[in-house]
C-alpha cells in the first residue's frame, strides 16, 4: 500500500462518513419535499452520489 495507514480503522472512518453523506442526502431530500426514508436507504447504499442526485432534483 502507498500508505502506511492501520486497515480496519480506515475501514471504519470511510463506512462513517459513506452513511454520513448517506444521511446528509435524506435530510436534504426530506427538505425538498421528497420521502425521507426511500431517500436514506438510497443515501446508505450510494452515499456520494445519491447526495448529488437529490442536489440536483427539484423541489415538490
């Protein structure tokens, strides 16, 4: 590996923030008017760019 970083707690930093952008996305949805749940489960699995999605989505 080019760095020397421990495997497991990077591991755990990378799955916290992954389910934090995850969040981050149904909440905004919820703030657009969308369904806050089918957007958290879709925030956990894409996290990245399920939040560029619901960014770019419009208002209902």
């Amino acid at each position: 590996m080019p760095f020397d970083l421990p495997f497991w707690p990077t591991v755990s930093v990378l799955m916290f923030l992954h389910c934090a952008i995850g969040l981050s996305a149904a909440v905004l949805a919820r703030q657009k008017g969308l369904d806050f749940q089918s957007w958290l489960v879709k925030g956990l699995i894409g996290g990245t760019v399920a939040l560029i999605i619901v960014a770019r989505t419009q208002s209902e």
